[in-house]
C-alpha cells in the first residue's frame, strides 16, 4: 500500500515538556497544498484559506462515492474530572502514531472550538504537548470562518422571527399578503420560490390567477401567528458573555412596547452548528436548515424557518461552511476540522461529511480516527445512535482514554477542582483507589461493546502514575471485555508515545467481527427511547416533569416522535448527579424538560440544568493573548 | 511604462443590462493568483481566501517603501436620494476605462460591505451593471471574515465590561488584586504585560517587592469602578435586527439583578471597524485597539481596553483582518477591498493601509481610485481632514458623481423614496428643475476645491436623462470651478463607458498644482473645529444641547480635545434638515450629543438621531436569495 510518508516531520521532543504553544510554535508547519498533494488531492478539489489551511470540497466525497472506505475508529473517555482526561490529545497522538511510526494512511476528525472559552477559561482546544494539530493560533481562532458563518446565520433567522411578530402586529392580511407577494406592473405577483413550499405545506394549490386565492388562503399563508411564548429559536455569539443569559428585547422606542424576555447562547450550541454536523450533502443541508422548528403558531403548528422565507438565504450562508478544513499534526500527519456542536443539548461530535470524505481518502486498510465528545456514556452513545445513525457508515473500534487520575477520583479520592491544586492522592501511589474506580471504566467499556466494535483503552500516562497503578487499569480492562488496553505518553513524546496503541487500534479494527446495533429503534416511542438510554447509564426509571410530558405529548403530536434521542446530561456522572462518581445504579433519571432540534434531527430531553453560556472569571485567558509585534507571532495562548 | 493589461478581460455588453448578479454570473472571474502574479506579487505576499480572494500582507508596504505612489482619486458625490447615485458603480467604471481602456496601472479601493443590509433591503454592493466587483456573492457574504473578526472583538471587549463590574462588585480590593495577579509558588506574582501599562498610567511603579504595594495602590490598580451609565461601548452584530436597538442584559439568577439597559449596533458601527479603517501598521492598531474608551470611572477618568488587559487580545483576533482583501472587477483590474466603518458616526472611507499599498504598486503614472461614503459634504470632507491627516497621503484629483435625477430633485423636484415608482419629473426631461438644482452640485464642488486638489464631475447617465440636461450640468460644474464634467455610461457599457471620465481623470492628475489644505487645524478647541466645519456646510451658527456641551467639557478635559471632528449628519442635505434640499445656508446647526472613538481618533458630534441598527422590512431580500443546488450558485442576490 502506498503511504502518505512524504509529508511526514521528524519531532525533536524536549523534556520536560514545553508549553503547547511554544512547541507549536517550534514547528514550521508544511503549506498545506504540499500536504493536500500527498492525498492526491488537485487544486479543484480545494480551497486555500491562507497557507496552512483549506477547505476540502465536498465534490471530493462525490468522485470518490465508489471507492472503499478505512477503518472507522471513534475515541471516547471515562467519566472525566473537570480537568479532561486528554481525549483530544490521545486522538492526535494516536493520528500521529499511525502515520509517523506505523506507515498508514490515517486522518485525525475532529471538532472545531468555540472561540469563547479560548478567550476565558479554557484555553485552546488542539491537542497538547507533543500531539498537537497546527498551526495552533489558527486552528483556536476563527479558523475557516464557519462559526462565524454559522452566528451569521443563527442571528438573521432571529431578528427574522421577531420582525415577522413585528410586521403581522400592526398589517391587516391582506396589506401583508402584498408586502410580502408584491404585485407586479404585468398583474402577477412577485412569489419568492421559498413561498410555494409554505403553500404547499398548507394544502393551498395557488390558483392560475393569484387573485382567486380566498380571503382564508391569503390569512393563513401570509399570517404566521407565531407564538411569542413559544419561540425555542435563541439568538448567538461565540464569546461568553454571562450577562446575556437572560435578556429583553424591543425596548427601543420603535418596537411599540413589544418587549420579549429571550437569551442568547454560545454559537457553538445554535441547532445551526448541529445541522452542519449531520448533515451529508448541500441538498440535505438546505432541507434541514428550512426545516428547523423556531416555535409554534398560537395554534400550536410548528413554525419552520422555510415558513419565514429563509430557509435559502441561512444555505448561502453556510455553503463554505459545509467544506470541512484541511490541516496537519505535529507529525505532518492529515486533519479535517469540522463543526463543534455542543456534547450535551446536541451531540458533540464532528461532521459526517469530513468523516465521510477521510474514510475515502484513507481507502482500505487506513484510519480514519474521530472523536466523540464528553464521556462515552453521552459521546460514544451519541456517535453511534445519532450520528453513525445518519451517516450509515460503521467503526470497528472504539478507544476509551482513561487516567489514573480520573480512576481514583471513582475509587473515592476527593474532589478535583479546576484552578485548584491536585490533592496529594493524586500525586502519590494509591493502586487501592485505583482499583476501586475501575467500575467507571469497565461500565463505560461494556456499554460501548454493546454497538458491536470492538474496544481499546487508552491509558493516557501522566508522571505521577505508578507501574503498580498503570497494571491494576489494564488487568480491569481486560476483565470487562476491552479488545486491548495500552499504556501511552503521546503527550511527552508525540507519536512514538502511541506506537502501542496504534498496533491495539489496527488489530480491533482488522479482527472486527460484529455487525453493528443500535441501542434503540427509531419507531417505538420518545419515553421507550429515553428509557433504553436511561438503562445504559444504570437508571431504574424515569421522572418526567409535568413540562417533559406535555412537550412529549407536543412533539409526538407534531410528529416528530421518530427522531433519535440526543440526553443533555451532565459528563460528571453516569448519572445525572455529578458527584455520584463511579458507577451509579438504581437511580431514577428525571427529565426536568424536552426540547427539539427538527432540523438537525434529534429530541433532547433535559436532564438538569444545561448552561448554554459560559462567562468569564476575574482574570480571563485574554489578558496573556498578545501579538508578539517583531515576529507578528501570537503569544500566550494555552 | 508596464502595465498590467494581461489580465484584461473583454466585456460583451448587452442591451437592456442583465441585473448585476446575472452579469456578475456570465464571467468567469480570473484566478486572484492571476491578477497578483501581474502586480509582481508573489506568494510570500499574499494569501489566497479561495480562488477568487487574497489577502495581500501588510509586508508588501513595507518592501515597497522607498518606491514612488501613483496618483491618488477620491471618489465622492452630491447630496444624493435615497436611491443613491452610483458613486461605487462609478469608482469601478472609472478603473475599468483607466486599466483596461487607457492602459493605465490602476487599483480600485472599496469598503466591504455591511451582511445586514444585504440580507435586508439594500442588497449588495459591488458596483452595478456592467461595472461590479466580482464574485460578487464573495463579495458581498463574508467575504474573508474582517466584519466577523470586528464582531468578536467587539463583543468580547462588551463582555468584558459587564464581567469586570461583576467581579469588581463582589471582591474585596485584595481579593481582586489576588485573583487578578495570582501568587505564584515562588512567591512571584503573574502580572501580566498589559498589566504593566496600567501601572505606569496610574503612575505607580511596581516595587521589588510586591508585598510593598500599597493598599491604596492595590486598589487604585485592581478596581476599575466604571461607572455604568458611563459605558459607550455596545455590542454588535452584522445582522439588521431591530429588536436589539434597546435591550436589558444581566437578568439571569446569578447575574446578582445588575441589569443594564444596552442596545446592539451593526457591526460595522463598532469603532473597531473605524480602527481598522484609519490603522497604518500592526503595531499602530495595537496601540488604537489598546487605547480605545469604553467609558469612565465613577471618578471620571476614562477607562480603557487596556486598563480592561484585553488590548493584545483584541489585536490577536484582528491580526488576520489588518491585511487588505485583493479582488478584481468584471474587466479584470484589480481591487482591493477593506473596512468599512459608517459615514455617519464614523468616516465613511475604506482603509489606509490598502490605498497605501495601492499606491505603491500602482507606483508613478498609475491611479488609486477610492471611495468616500455619502454625499462630498460629508465623505470627502472626512476623507481630507480624517483619514488624509492620519495617513500623510495628498490627492491629486477628486471626481464628484451627479445625477440628473438628483439634482432634480435639489431643483425643487418631487421626493424620492425607495421603494416607491418615480414621479414623471424624474422620467422626461425637464431642465429647469436641473439647471435650479445645479446649486447642490457647485456647493460640492466649490467645498471641495479648498483642499487643493482639482474637481472632475461625472455624470452618472440614465437612459431618461436628455442631451440638454446632461449639457447644463457640464456647464454649471465648469462655472462651479471643475476641472473637467464629463457624461459617463460606464453602467451600461463597463470601462468603455467612462473612457472619457479616465482622460478627465488623468488631466486631473497630472495638471495638479497645489498644496493639499485642511479646513482645520487639530490644535484649535473641539467647538472650533466643529464651527469650521458646520460653516462648510453653509450654518451661520452652531447650537450645543446641555448634554454636548457638557460631553466636550468631559472630553477636553480628559486630553482628547486635539482629534479630528466626525460630523454624525444626515447625507440627504448639507443642513441637519434632511428635507434642505439644494445648497440651504443661514442655519443654525443643532449638536445633540458628542461621542468619542479614541482608539480610532476622533470625537464625533451628533447632529440629530443617527440609527446604528438597521432593521427588516416586511419582505426582506432573504426571501429570493438561495443556492441553486444542481450548480452550487447563488441566485437571488441583488
């Protein structure tokens, strides 16, 4: 088989370890068109976004429809504490590993960030140490531009929804009806093609003279009746901005006293940035994006942004966004970046499309590695439920990246908080603690065979682990049904650390033998649905708020009760208690509320209360972000 | 002399004109690798957006530095109707006769537009007819993401504000001070760099020692205490959304009920687009981006991004967005296309930076052609005193575009609103209402001729207009002082139609004798100042509100009194009174308000209401805007 070794670079690993950005920095990353040559890939098949990014075509995944696809290999986590257990990182590593030292053709799929938190708290989202995707200042900022596409587009479809409310208020219908179908000087009327989908929803065939239409006809196409009290459509920003979580509206001496409480939420969890995840193709695209449901008519009819006219427009808003971005790892091994919907209200993972387009690059017998997020209970569930679901392709593999660190943590350690120190528990050997926490890894391992691949875990080491602890995660993984479970150090020493891995990866992929399942059909009930996935956590039931019931009852009735499941669960806990570290059993789930993506294609109950808007502590990360103005160099970006 | 004529591209020009995106779709724009390989750039200076856009790198002035400029036009008009007068349909018609007609070097500099306007009722704005700017769909989405770059910036210096009043209301000084700059284990503290400047502006210089810092000095340091009603900076969005022109933020449970009333503006209003706009090095826009105000403290003192430590991250996410976007008009000349901050609360002109670089490769005997937003009263008169000043650059030649319709309008004629069918006075001829009129069109030119440069007025034709009305406005302009007038069809018939405005243009140019002049000097009170310029509006006298008056006290008392006067003016009337048509004189101009964009460097009076929100009328341009799925176009745009 030919390789792709051409492109790749030789690591030069210091110890200890630098910081991210300074061994990003250390690196002069290949243009990209060199790398994209390496994939046999000509310049109609991309776009240069400056010279260590482009856009992958989607005609890409067109030309090469008959050619076979790699291995399909996801990587999850265990529960993680709120420090990460390095799941990016064990991805790139593991990309690195099979490119760099173990001559296969691979492609790391992973998600883009939201720019907020790099600006907060949390620091840049590209890997770490020496399992990095670069340049790292460009993949943690703006990137290709697809969420800003995707703010753009999520904020004209708002400030559309409340200028209709705006507009119906004060016009009678039939001043509506010939604002929004002005007659032209020749007696027709000027019908946006967007506008007959409306007409055809309702059942209304327009009569050869548009002047036939009844008085009834033009009420109930012109008029939407949108429901203020209903509008489940948030306006975005991708920054976290606190003081936005609640707002109002309309205040302004124009706007008649239609004042509307609303919020806004980070961009990244726009139902927008999930269409764009699930979505296959730009048809499929423009479907979805004119069918997301924006809220209900007063009389209970869900109201569609092709009901608003805009289902188009948000498409040509998004139609460089759907391209997936082409960039490189440390090593000079291949990346497409691709979309970054929220792990909890949606479902955390990459595109289809990029995945699609890198499973035809690959071909046989090379790697597609992509990355589910939040724990495997919500990440590796939602991967295989909704995502594998609607793009119809198979993994063979699952990774599962655990620590020593989380492991004691389920043992009983105490609490690990973010920005405070490490309890000596986790600095020192404590294999009983260890031991004890296991059950968290084998749960997470026997729920994820239940798909039918076969599961490697991946112990991310940290210097601080013992021989002793490092044995006892092993033999527990082994003894819950793992394909494999190997010791890494990516982090210190990029691909090299990962070798093992990759040898693990390559094996469960080749000796997959299970055809795929699911963990629920699609046409039994949305509460038949909650419950098989409430089961998978260790629930004994479930607790429906008077709200969950009644939006059940909605939904169904709109029908929409097909759809997959997507659970907004905390990544804390099997549970919905983030302190019930472990694996929890005998709980009752409640689901305090239900919401609806219909565009992207999924119900999502709510299990707790989801934050959908960070905020930003004393001293933020931007207070070290700086231009360094002799070398045009960002600096202190984590 | 070389020229760039390989890339010129032959227009066939059809009878009736197509509509713009109809003409734009029916050439197949060159490669923009194509057009910088003719400007002798090479791909060390450029980044390609596509294969259509490059951003060409500030370096390329820096190499060019010592070379000689071209010839610098300003592109400006009378006081126009709502329609417009085809002032940026004119800047391309007269590069196209320039570079594809009179084998002239010549580059076109153009504002990129606001989305807002585009996806309302507006439409795009790449020119017109068969003289555009293309793609024009590139051009007028996203184009390479400098207005998204400005709205993240923007609102993260918003959410800055907000959190910081948040954080500064629950902590004690030392509290404040500790979490700011945290105790390393060393005993250090991490202040970080920006923290620095802030030292040194509070005049307290960081002892050896940090424990010797004084408690009032760590309070003085640590507690900004802006004051909320104080706060000027808004959050934007490019998106025309009415209900956002007056908002409450901060009601969420754990926002502690600090609600504050706020509204958005469009982005394009944020002074991050005038910085931008007016910035001439990196280094400089960290400096402007760093010291922009956000509003005082509760003593008075005016309250910085830096003070905020956000100045370095604001120039991180704006370091992309510094370098010019290179495109090319339908004849094949190129463009490049940068800001494009308001006309009214700002200055209305495209950036320095690309008419620095412009000039350079154009170099001597080629044309920069740029345009001023609004009518001369206001756009050149900010083009001089404003971006001129801060640039050091000296126009030879300023063409004011006229209309018949115009100018009828001036002469007495009917309103004109957009939207609704002309009156017949506009449609046969009638060259009384023109030659009355013509007072309009001498006001703009007589304005004009005080900074030195010579006058070439074009008369953008419509088909309607006859020969003995085109001939009255040629001889009024010469009696008005022009250099030249000229007829031009350069929307009909591309660079061919203004062949004669480029010869004029040329002359122009080349027969330029005197010194440039300023209607103003800096260092004269900020009410003189405005005086002078409200006499060039014809005002006999100006008149302050209790709130102006006391905001120029503020101002002048924080130091800022030496920055040029921004006039925020109706661009319908040389008076305040948009209904003022002609050349009205003996008014008193009313000043509202006085704001300041200290980073962008200049105060800005308010003369009357200026809308910094655009909203959606009851059938948007959305409505026709799609993509047409079996070739990837989009269609609709207008």
């Amino acid at each position: 088989m030919e390789t792709w070794s051409k492109t790749i670079r030789k690591l030069d690993v210091l110890s200890p370890v630098p910081t991210d950005i300074d061994i990003a920095n250390s690196v002069t990353p290949l243009p990209i068109s060199d790398i994209a040559d390496s994939l046999n890939l000509s310049s109609n098949h991309y776009d240069l976004y400056g010279k260590y990014k482009a856009k992958v075509l989607l005609s890409v995944a067109d030309e090469l429809e008959d050619s076979t696809d790699g291995y399909y290999v996801v990587v999850a986590g265990i529960t993680p504490t709120p420090l990460g257990e390095g799941k990016s990182t064990t991805t790139v590593g593991l990309c690195q590993a099979l490119g760099a030292f173990l001559d296969k053709k691979v492609f790391t799929c992973i998600r883009q960030p939201s720019q907020g938190p790099t600006f907060g708290i949390k620091g840049g989202a590209a890997g770490g140490g020496y399992s990095q995707v670069i340049p790292m200042d460009e993949f943690n900022l703006h990137l290709t531009g697809d969420i800003h596409a995707i703010t753009a587009a999520n904020n004209l479809l708002a400030a559309a929804i409340d200028t209709r409310i705006f507009h119906e208020a004060s016009q009678s219908d039939k001043a509506l009806f010939n604002r929004l179908c002005p007659l032209n000087k020749d007696g027709t009327r000027s019908f946006a093609k967007v506008m007959l989908k409306r007409f055809e929803k309702l059942g209304i065939s327009i009569p050869e003279n548009h002047n036939d239409l009844t008085p009834d006809e033009i009420r109930r196409f012109a008029r939407l009746d949108i429901d203020p009290e209903s509008i489940t459509w948030h306006r975005v920003m991708d920054v976290n901005d606190r003081f936005l979580r609640k707002i109002t509206v309309g205040q302004g001496p124009n706007e008649k006293e239609m004042f509307r409480e609303t919020c806004f939420d980070i961009s990244v969890a726009s139902e927008i940035m999930a269409v764009l995840a699930l979505t296959t193709s730009l048809a499929d695209m423009r479907d979805r994006l004119g069918r997301m449901v924006v809220g209900n008519s007063k009389a209970g009819e869900p109201i569609t942004a092709d009901d608003l006219g805009i289902g188009g427009a948000l498409t040509v808003l998004m139609k460089d966004a759907i391209n997936p971005t082409l960039m490189q790892t440390l090593e000079g091994t291949p990346v497409l970046v691709h979309a970054g919907p929220f792990a909890n209200i949606a479902h955390g993972n990459s595109s289809i499309v990029a995945d699609k387009i890198a499973l035809k690059l690959v071909g046989p017998g090379g790697f597609v590695v992509t990355e589910a997020g939040f724990g495997a209970d919500i990440g590796a569930e939602k991967f295989m439920n909704i995502k594998c679901r609607y793009s119809g392709l198979v993994p063979q593999c699952a990774v599962i990246v655990a620590t020593v660190r989380a492991l004691k943590m389920h043992g009983g350690g105490p609490e690990v908080v973010a920005g405070r120190p490490l309890d000596h528990a986790y600095l020192s050997e404590n294999v009983g603690l260890v031991e004890a926490g296991c059950v968290n890894l084998a749960k997470h391992i026997s729920n994820t065979k239940i798909y039918g691949v076969n599961v490697v875990v991946a112990v991310n080491m940290f210097s601080t682990d013992s021989q002793a602890e490092l044995d006892v995660v092993k033999t527990a993984a082994m003894a819950a049904g793992a394909f494999d479970a190997v010791i890494c150090t990516h982090h210190a020493h990029g691909g090299k650390g990962a070798i093992e891995l990759g040898i693990a990866v390559q094996s469960a992929c080749e000796r997959q033998s299970e055809a795929m399942r699911f963990l629920y059909p699609l046409d039994i009930s949305i509460k038949e649905k909650i419950y098989a996935i409430a089961k998978s956590y260790g629930a004994v039931g479930v607790e429906y708020s008077d709200q969950a019931e009644k939006q059940i009852e909605m939904y169904t009735k709109q029908g929409f009760s097909d759809l997959p499941i997507c659970m907004a669960k905390t990544q804390y806990s099997f549970s919905h208690n983030p302190s019930q570290k472990g694996a929890p059993s005998g709980f009752i789930l409640p689901i305090r509320d239900v919401r609806a993506s219909i565009g992207a294609g999924f119900i999502y109950p709510l299990v707790g209360t989801m934050s959908t808007m960070p905020g930003l502590p004393t001293r933020p990360c931007f207070f070290d972000i700086d231009i360094d103005l002799a070398t045009g160099k960002v600096v202190g970006l984590s």
